[in-house]
C-alpha cells in the first residue's frame, strides 16, 4: 500500500482503520479468487465429487473472522472453503485436498467438505445439513467446562435452520449458557428451493425466541456491518450470557454445488445482486472513494493474491496422490488417556 492509505480521509470511514479494511478486502478476495480457481480445476476434471463454492458470500466468514480472538472455535457445513481460508488455513493444504491430493489437509481423503485444522481451531466441513450445529454446541460445552472465555461460530444455511436438530441445540445451549454464535448463512436458497417456498417466517434471527436467544438479521454485503454485529454477539457470549443467533442475509453468485441446473432463479437476479450489492467490490469503493488506496495499490493486492491461488494450484497438481497404505489410516481415533 502506498503511504496515502493512512491519509487525513482515514476518519471518513465508519468505525474501521484503512488497514483494516484493506486486509478484510484482501482476505474476501482471496477467497474469490481461490473459489474461482477451484472451479476451473473442476471443470478440468482435476477435483470431483462434490465441491460447494462459497462466491459472493466472503463478507460474511471475513466480517466475523475480524471479530474472533485466538482460540475461538469455528464450525460449519459444506461451503467451507472460505472459512478455512478466512481462519488462516494455508490455501495449499486447502486446494490438494480438493484435488485429493497427499498434501492436502485431510491427506487426500476426505475432499471439498471433510477438512479440518486442530491448530486453527476449524472443525470442518460437514456434508450432512445441521449436522454440525449440535457439534458446535459440543465445542463451546467443551469451552465453558473447563473454564475458558472462548467462544464458537457455528455456521449454518437457511435451509439448515429448518432442522429439527437445530432446536434441540438451542435448547441445550441456553439452558447451559453456552458460548455459541449461531450463524445462519441465510444466501436465501436451500439447493433449488428460494426460502419463501420452505420456510414460513422469513426472519430466521427471531428462531431463538421460545429459548430466549438473542438474535439479529444482519447485512451479509456489507463487512462491516458482519464486523460490528460479529463483535456485539462475541461480548455477549464471552461475557457468560449464553448463545446468540445472527442471521446474515448473503446471496451465492454460484450454483449450489458444481453440478447445478440453476432453473431455480434467473440470470438477472443473480446479475443484479453481483452489480449492485458485491461485498468486495463495495469495500473497492470505500477504499478509493476515501483516498486510502489507489487503482494500483489494489492491483498490486489483485496480482499477489492471484500469485497465491496459482502457487496453491500448483502444490495441488504437484502434490502425489495418497498411497494404498492410506486406505488403512485415520479410521479409527487414537486412544486418549
Ligand atoms: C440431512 C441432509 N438432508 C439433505 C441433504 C442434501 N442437501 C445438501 S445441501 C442442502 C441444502 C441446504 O441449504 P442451506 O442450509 O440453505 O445451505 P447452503 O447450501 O445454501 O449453504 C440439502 C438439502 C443433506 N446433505 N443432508
Ligand atoms: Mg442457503
């Protein structure tokens, strides 16, 4: 970044430092970037099975990232690419998992949604829809019994908070007290159904009224927005007053997975949603708008962050895959004392 970034504009932002909003543009680009990175491989037919691109929603993992401390815990399903990502995770070990490959954070074997990373803090990727919100419950159980101020993101999707499942956590959660933000990803599709064919509210922030869970609907385009309500849920939970619901209202640019027909929506929708509402293309914006970058400074970020994604698909391609003996590893878990 050239030294304007630090400019006397810099307080015409709202609440954030340039700094700030340069490493959360940075870290939602990559995450684009990646994604669109890891849809060419699998139309190269380099990655398969399924493979869920998390593009258009990046405001949302990177907004709450920017509010989690060291330590805190993260959960979620099989969009997870980007919250591996927004954590920390190295993209390389990301992209030769999706390729199967020995580099790869689950050595191969577990693919786009079984990855996990102890030292993150990251407990996947979860193929089965809610599966991972009593999990996420179970970590921040973990958390409050032994006495820790950690807390857990447990992400979920529109589709997902219509589980049954996930009422039974809310009501474990705040009978305990625990230290859970459920956040609901609500990118207004579950697969190919819009959420007003399957859901009788729209407002899934108020689902924790009968449990008395704090919620709030949140905007899903605007990083800031996910920033600040991020940091009110976190006071919350660290503070000993139990679980809190945010319900991002996002969008996904792509289809639900690779393989989709998308006859659920129309190209203007989608094409009206990316043109006025796109979370980095709005912090694009607020940088150059306030002076605090140049066209080259972000072209510069543009190059290095396309420098990562390809260095990241070359270790894929490079990376062998697994050996036989693979097939006999990681099956069961080590005994603990
Ligand atoms: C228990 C279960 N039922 C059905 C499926 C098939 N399925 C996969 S994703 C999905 C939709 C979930 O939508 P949502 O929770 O909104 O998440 P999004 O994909 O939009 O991120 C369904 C029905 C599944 N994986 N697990
Ligand atoms: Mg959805």
């Amino acid at each position: 970044m050239a030294a304007r970034k630090t400019s006397a504009k810099a307080d015409s932002l709202p609440n954030v430092s340039a700094e700030d909003l340069t490493a959360y543009y940075r870290d939602m680009l990559l995450i684009r970037r990646f994604e669109e990175k890891a849809g060419q491989l699998y139309g190269m037919g380099l990655i398969g099975g399924f493979c869920h691109l998390y593009i258009g929603q990046e405001a949302v993992v990177v907004g709450l990232e920017a509010a989690a401390e060291e330590g805190d815990k993260r959960i979620t399903s099989y969009r997870d690419h980007g919250h591996m990502l927004a954590c920390g995770m190295d993209p390389n070990g990301v992209m030769a998992e999706l390729t199967g490959r020995e580099g790869g954070y689950s050595k191969g074997k577990g693919g786009s949604m079984h990855m996990f990373s102890k030292e993150k803090h990251f407990y996947g990727g979860h193929g089965i829809v809610g599966a991972q919100v009593p999990l996420g419950a179970g970590l921040a159980f973990a958390d409050k019994y032994k006495g820790t101020d950690r807390v857990t993101f447990t992400y979920f999707g529109d589709g997902a908070a219509n589980q049954g499942q996930v009422y039974e956590t809310f009501n474990m959660a705040a009978l305990w007290q625990l230290p859970v933000i459920f956040v609901i990803e609500n990118n207004q599709y579950a697969m190919g159904t819009a959420q007003r064919r399957s859901t009788s509210t729209p407002d899934l922030h108020t689902r924790g009224a009968a449990f008395g869970i704090p919620g709030e609907a949140v905007d899903g385009m605007d990083v800031l927005a996910v920033k600040a309500a991020g940091d009110k849920a976190v006071k919350h939970c660290r503070s000993g007053k139990g679980p809190y619901i945010l319900e991002i209202k996002t969008y996904r640019y792509r289809g639900h997975s690779m393989s989709d027909p998308a006859k659920y929506r129309t190209r203007e929708e989608v094409q009206k949603m990316r043109e006025e509402r796109d979370c980095i293309e709005h912090v694009r914006e607020m940088l150059l708008q306030g002076g605090h970058a140049t066209e080259e400074d972000l072209k510069s970020i543009d190059k290095e962050i396309k420098a990562v994604v390809n260095a990241s698909a070359d270790f894929a391609r490079e990376s062998p895959e697994p050996s036989l003996e693979e097939l006999w590893t990681d099956i069961y878990a080590e005994e603990t004392v």
